[in-house]
C-alpha cells in the first residue's frame, strides 16, 4: 500500500459539484477519524455533520462569508468535548488530536474521490448556535466534503526539504 500518492492528490476545494455524498460514504470517512489515534486514547473529538442547506448557509456566514463552504454538500464541524487536558508536552491535548482526525478524513476522502477543505476561519459562538453544541464543547475546525468542481493546482509551493528538515539537531 503506498499513501503519499492519496497524500500528494490531496487539495483545498473550493469548488464543488452539486451532488450529495451518500451516507455509506459518510460513514467510512467518520471510520477513518474514529480509529485516529489521541492522546491518552481520550477520543474527546465529536463530529456533526451538516447536509441541510440552510444550516449550511448559516454555517457559511459564521466562516466569515466564504461562499463556497454553503455550496460544498456536507460539512463536518469538528468538536472536542473537553477538559482542556495537558500533555507532558505543555499542549493542549484536543486541538492535536481533532486535526489528526480530520486528516485521516481528508485522507479517506481522496480515496473515496472526494475533495475537502479545512475551514479556521469562522466564529465559535455562532456556529455553536446554529448547531446547538452545549457550552465546554469546543469547536475546532470545519471540514467542508463534497465532489470537485475544478481541477487540482498544477504544482503546490512548499518549502525545499533542506528548510524543514534537518537530523539530530536544529541546524537552521
């Protein structure tokens, strides 16, 4: 099995097709983020999907007007019902442990021919709102899931592996 052709297919779509997922699909892309691992094996992620297009409109105008996240057919908000646990590390364990998730969503996406976008950008409270997510859940990202309607980017600029990487110590 070889994962960075899925990895490198992998895209921001902010185009998509008008045609809904099925569910099947749905749930093996919620199988992918629920054998994700976690710290402690707290699984503190919780995930509500949204096909409704009114709560999609909703959601888009709490993602500060992105337009193309009302037309992507589902969205996955992506939740942690939290005790804002600390790993030895000094970080917070559930921001990590939701975007580890949703990755292996986006992953299992690619794979089911889909596209999907990570979405930062919109407003906790109003979201919590629209959905009814109960005061200590946090929100940590949106996920937005349908078929393309574009092509992929002919080349993605990242950094040269000499700016990224080195071995056994910083040496940048």
């Amino acid at each position: 099995m070889d994962v960075l052709p899925v990895i490198k297919k992998r895209f921001s779509v902010r185009k998509y097709q008008d045609k809904p997922v099925d569910r099947e699909v749905l749930m093996r892309l919620m199988e992918a983020a629920r054998i994700a691992p976690s710290a402690s094996n707290r699984q503190e992620w919780r995930f509500v999907i949204i096909e409704d297009s009114a709560k999609r409109v909703a959601l888009c105008q709490a993602a500060m007007g992105q337009s193309f996240v009302s037309k992507a057919p589902v969205i996955i908000v992506a939740c942690a019902e939290t005790d804002d646990h600390v790993m030895a590390c000094g970080e917070k364990c559930y921001p990590i442990d939701v975007a580890i998730a949703l990755q292996h969503v986006a992953l299992q996406a690619v794979h089911e021919g889909l596209g999907t976008c990570w979405i930062g950008a919109f407003e906790q409270e109003k979201v919590k709102t629209i959905l009814g997510i109960p005061e200590g859940v946090r929100v940590v990202d949106m996920l937005t899931v349908g078929y393309a309607d574009c092509d992929p980017p002919s080349t993605k600029r990242r950094k040269d592996m000499e700016e990224i990487v080195c071995f056994e110590k910083w040496s940048f």
